[in-house]
C-alpha cells in the first residue's frame, strides 16, 4: 500500500515484469496529480501502463482487488473531481502557489536529477580511469 491514496501497488498488469509505482505529476497542466505507471514506463516506451489515481482506482475495482460499494465509489470520484477543478481555479486566479504535496513532488523530482547527475559522473570517472 501506497502513503499517500493508500491504493495497493498491483503487479504490472501490461508487461508483468514488475510493481507499478506511485508519483506526482510536475509539469504545469497536472502539477500534483497522482499517477500510478509501470517502471518500464520511459516516456511513453517500453511498457505503456499509466493511469491517473482516479483510472487506477477503477481498475483495482474492475479487477476485484478493492471493493466498494457503488454509492461510495461515486463519492470518492465525485470528491476528486471537485478537488482537481478547485486546484485548477487556484492556480489559474491565484497564480502558481504551491501546496506541500506540490513542492514535495518538485523536490523529490530535484533529489532524483541530482541522483542520477552523481551516478552518471561516478560512471563517467570509471570509464575515464578504465581508459588510461
């Protein structure tokens, strides 16, 4: 189970070769949005599983793996997209404010670039050392 929706991170169900992740959006159309995709996922390559956290939900429904009574199921869908079209009305008239959720997601996005400039400049310094 994820800490933030709490949705069980099911098995890929496209290429079957590993857990789906959890993440935020960071781009300015959905900044903060849930997304649940396959690791294997790069950019649309690879293996095409995406969904949005309201998709997701419904799949793990459709697949039996949570189940909800109907009337609450429209409850929690009604309530997201309320929220969603609050969140864009805010940003739209108030600018471009940051919840916490939001600026977590910009600096684990940062933490991941810094993790992976380091990386490539230790493998950069191997294969510099390897070639002399």
């Amino acid at each position: 189970l994820t800490e933030e929706t709490g949705f069980p991170l099911i098995k890929c169900t496209e290429c079957g070769l590993t857990r789906v992740i959890e993440l935020r959006a960071w781009t300015n159309n959905n900044l903060g949005r849930v997304f649940f995709k396959c690791p294997r996922n790069i950019k649309g390559d690879r293996c095409p599983f995406y969904f949005w956290q309201k998709q997701y939900f419904n799949k793990l429904v459709s697949m039996g793996i949570i189940s909800m009574h109907e009337r609450a199921v429209a409850s929690i869908v009604e309530k997201e997209e309320q929220e969603e079209e609050g969140e864009a009305n805010s940003r739209s008239v108030h600018g471009p404010r940051l919840r916490s959720s939001e600026l977590e997601a910009k600096i684990d996005m940062l933490v991941r670039t810094v993790r992976l400039l380091m990386f490539m400049s230790v493998v950069a310094c191997a294969v510099g050392i390897m070639c002399v």
